[in-house]
C-alpha cells in the first residue's frame, strides 16, 4: 500500500519539467505530456463506451476497468508521440467528470459501475434530500444553492442503495472518479486513507469545512436509514488539489509506461481544472461549453448563490472560493436539432452566420436536458415558442444558440446579485472554437467580452497542477503566464444591446414562470407578437 503524502505540494519537493496531465471526459480519456518551457509535446486518446438502456432515459454508467484501460492506452500513445524518456515524467494529475459515483467493496473493488454525471436516476432521491434539508433546517444546503441535484453524490449513492439490496453488506464507501482513479493508481486499498477533493466533495456531497465536514449521521438517517453509518464509511483527508494524494505504485506504473513514484496530486472535476487551463483569474467567468456547459466563476469571499452547484473554498484555485453553475444541455441541443433535420450542426451553422438577433422569430428555452442552474429542476423539457410555416432547422439551432446565451445571463445576473465581481467571461470548451457564431451572440447577450482561448487546452488543467505538484511553478499564476495560450475577443456590438435586452426580458419572463411549479399567473399574450415584430425587425 503507498503511503499517503502529508505535505503541502510545495514542501521540499524536486523540480522537474515534464510531466503528464490526464482529464476524463464524458466519452474518452486524454493523456498529454507538457514540459514548462516547451509546452506540450504528445498527446494520447482512448475511448471507454457509455452504457445507456433505450427504455430507461436517465440511466448512464461507465465501467471502471474501461477507465483504466483507456487510461493506459492514451498514455502509451502520449509518450510515444512525446518521445521522451518516462522516467522524466515526475508528476500526473488527473481530472474527471462529476459527479461521478462508484460504490466499493472493504477492498477498495467497485461494486457495479459508476453512476455518471449525467445519470438522473436519483432525481426521486435529490427531491427527498432537498425537501428533508429544508425540513431539518440544514445549513449545507444553502451552500448549494438551495435545491439539491439528481446529478449529485447523495443522490445516486441512495438511489443505489435502494435499488442493490443485495450489495448494502459488501458496501464499504463510495468514491468520485477523481478520487477513486487516483487511490487506484496509488495502490490505496484502504477506504480510510483515500484523499478525497474538496472540489468534488464541497460542489457535489454537501461537504462544508466550516459547518464541520459532511451532514450529521442524524440528517442523513432523517433522509433514509439506508444512510446510516454512510458518514463514516465517507469520512477521511478532504483536500485541495495543492495537495498529494500519493505516488504512482510499481503495478500501474508498469501498466502505464512510467516509473513508480511519481507525483500524484489531489484530482478534481474536469470543469474546474479546465477553468485554469482557461486563464481565469479574480473577476472571470468561465463557460466550459461542450455537450453540457459548465460555468465556474471566482471570489475572494464566501457569498451564498441560490440556486448554484456550490461555493466552496479553493475547488478551483486553493486561495479563493470556486463558484459552479451549469446548463444541462447546450452541445447536445445542437446535435439533436441538426439529426432531427437529417444534417449536421456545421451545416446548419453555414445558414446563419449573418443571423441578427430575434431574426429566426423563435424563443428557445433549452431545457431538454432539464435545469442544473438556477431552479436545479431535472423536470423540465424542452420549449420553442414562435414556430412559423417557414420555420427552418437553422432557425432552431439560432434560437437555441441565443437561448443558451441567455439562461447563461440568468445565471450571471444570479451572482452579481450576490456580490460575484463578473469583468468579462472565457468561453472554453470544444465549441467556441469552432464557432464564432456562439462567441459572437453570447458577447452581445452577455453584454462582455469574450475571450476564447485560441490553443488546445484540453488537459492543460490537469497538467498545471501536475507542474505544482512537481515544484516546476510556484503559484497557478505562474504556470498559466508560461503555458496558457493567448485569446481571441469578440467585443459585445452595441447596436445589439436593446434588441437583445426586448429579448431577455422575455425570455426571464419565461424562464421562471414555465420553470418554477408555484410560479404566479403570467400574462403572456404580448411573448408572440414581440417576437414576430423583433424577427421582421431583423429581416428589414
């Protein structure tokens, strides 16, 4: 078993320049090797399948040994295409989606396969949780911004309980993917010495260090007596990712193509390590947009955000308080709009980049994938108002690219109300990339710059603290001056402005009439002659 380390990344560790960086997204696993001067020098890919069942909606696991196979063959690819010599390799980080659950056996052996982010089989079980918090006067809860998720920890690990009867005497704990992959690779096979995120803990578990760790034993036996004994078989080191989690053990260093020891510190969700990659810093707004989008904002302060997926102190950066909101479903969208219409999102994308605002006539609410900020409600379905016989599928996927822009404005106005300093937003991910369209319509939305980073990222995150770890920067600040790279600004058009203000005021109109149960009455017979007059507006 390796031990667990106790120091602080920065004491008395060697510096090294090449290290190796790793983020687990939805699909496929990247491996990157970077060297702090030359950048990166390889990359690696794998995929894993995502296990879905056609008459069950919100199911969606992922096999671990799928995960660390893919592992393994992204890295091997990695050095080959580096063509470096492994033993140079000091440190890997690791970042993964979230929440992603696996329960485990005394061994540290999974018990079935992870419950994925995106799995809402416990949307039962995130209503119970909110409703009892509420009930018990839990104050964890605010810190989530009030409504708990089926997209979260609690949520899936009960729902599983419930539905393994079988498996409740073998279950020992339940580990994120973060966790769990790096406990795996380190040779932990005690539950106990695990050193979990505060990332994913605080956003996703309702941990809070200043409210004394997880809920008490006596909320989490109020919510179900399945729950009993769950806080302690959680417990442990909670850390932020300037911390190690341990070294690389002899079995997976064989299986990786690297030297054992290597550097392995505390991982966290992919989101917030793409966020760094991103640049951000005090003032930012980071919009990490790809099949979903993940929105990870800064404080200098602890400000309760109704309705937000957490704050918690130093999930992203160790010395400033993580901020996370997110929309259930924006790339996603686009493609299920393009396949309906026999096509592809690029395109449509060629129909509409002279689009102006409200030109397609539609209001889209793009909640097909439910609501993850700020009403947190997975009940929600799709809305497209202002359908016309002309109506096309490229007036869809406009309308959709604006309604994404403005749930992402509900959510900024949500904590600027609480006191978040927003000065311009990063749009990252994998489709500002490719789509200036989006960049574009969310500046004038937003009314702010947007900066999109204008080299590839993707495990940049990972490999920043990776650097860390292995002494080679002293501060996050250091490490993106020498490897984020620089980004394109798309400048908000002013002329814009109003239109998209008559736009947004609808739009809010709708969000939290059509979103909330107990909403009041709404007058909506003005919503489809203003958008017919704002569409014939633009068309002039």
């Amino acid at each position: 078993t390796t031990e667990i380390y106790t120091l602080s990344l920065h004491d008395a560790l060697p510096i090294c320049t090449v290290v190796a960086g790793a983020d687990f997204g939805t699909l496929s696993v990247r491996v990157s090797i970077f060297d702090s001067e030359k950048g990166r020098l390889g990359a690696g890919v794998a995929e894993y399948p995502l296990h879905r069942k056609r008459n069950d909606p919100d199911y969606a696991t992922q096999s671990h040994t799928d995960h660390v196979n893919a592992l393994a063959e992204a890295m091997r690819k990695a050095l080959a295409e580096a063509a470096v010599d492994a033993s140079t390799i000091k440190a890997l980080a690791i970042d993964t989606t979230g929440s992603s659950v696996v329960p485990v056996d005394a061994d540290m052996q999974p018990l079935g396969e992870y419950y994925l982010w995106c799995d809402h089989r416990g949307w039962r079980e995130a209503a119970e949780i909110t409703r009892k918090a509420h009930e018990f006067g839990l104050e964890a809860i605010k810190w989530c911004g009030g409504v708990y998720s089926s997209e979260w920890g609690f949520s899936k690990l009960l729902h599983w309980l419930r539905h393994n009867p079988d498996q409740r005497d073998r279950f020992a704990s339940a580990f994120e993917h973060c966790d769990f992959i790096a406990a795996t690779l380190c040779g932990i096979r005690d539950t106990a010495k695990v050193r979990r995120s505060a990332c994913a803990m605080g956003h996703k578990w309702l941990w809070n260090e200043s409210l004394g760790g997880l809920p008490s034993e006596q909320f989490l036996i109020y919510v179900d007596p399945l729950l009993k004994g769950v806080r302690e078989k959680l417990a442990g080191d909670y850390a932020t990712s300037d911390k190690i989690a341990g070294t690389l053990s002899p079995q997976w260093a064989e299986r990786l193509g690297l030297q054992a020891g290597v550097l392995i510190p505390v991982g966290a969700f992919d989101a917030h390590w793409d966020a760094v990659a991103a640049g951000v810093k005090l003032g930012d707004l980071v919009n990490v947009v790809g099949t979903s989008t993940c929105i990870i904002g800064l404080s200098d302060k602890n400000t309760l955000v109704p309705g937000v997926c957490g704050v918690v102190p130093g999930s992203v950066d160790p010395n400033l308080t993580g901020i996370e909101a997110g929309l259930s479903a924006v790339g996603d969208i686009f493609d299920a709009i393009a396949k309906r219409a026999a096509s592809t999102v690029g395109e449509l994308s060629e129909q509409i980049p002279s689009f102006r605002p409200g030109q397609s006539g539609l209001m889209r609410m793009t909640w097909d994938n439910g609501d993850r900020t700020v009403l947190v409600n997975p009940e929600l379905g799709g809305i497209t108002l202002g359908w016309h016989l002309t109506s096309t599928a490229a007036d869809e996927l406009f309308a959709a690219i604006e309604g994404t822009a403005f749930h992402t404005r509900v959510i900024l106005e949500r904590m600027q109300e609480c006191g978040v300093e927003i000065k311009r937003v990063i749009n990252g991910g994998g489709i500002p990339k490719k789509n200036e369209l989006l960049n574009q319509v969310y500046a004038n939305v937003l009314q702010k710059p947007i900066l999109v980073p204008q080299g590839d990222i993707t495990s940049l995150g990972s490999a920043i603290f990776a650097f860390l770890a292995a002494g080679a920067f002293s501060t996050i600040e250091d490490a993106q001056k020498a490897l984020v790279p620089p980004h394109r600004v798309y400048e908000p058009q002013l002329e814009t402005a109003a239109v998209y203000d008559k736009l947004y005021g609808i739009y809010k109109r709708l969000y939290f009439g059509f979103g909330s149960r107990n909403s009041s009455a709404l007058e909506l017979g003005d919503v489809l002659p203003e958008l017919r007059k704002i569409a014939a507006d633009a068309r002039q």
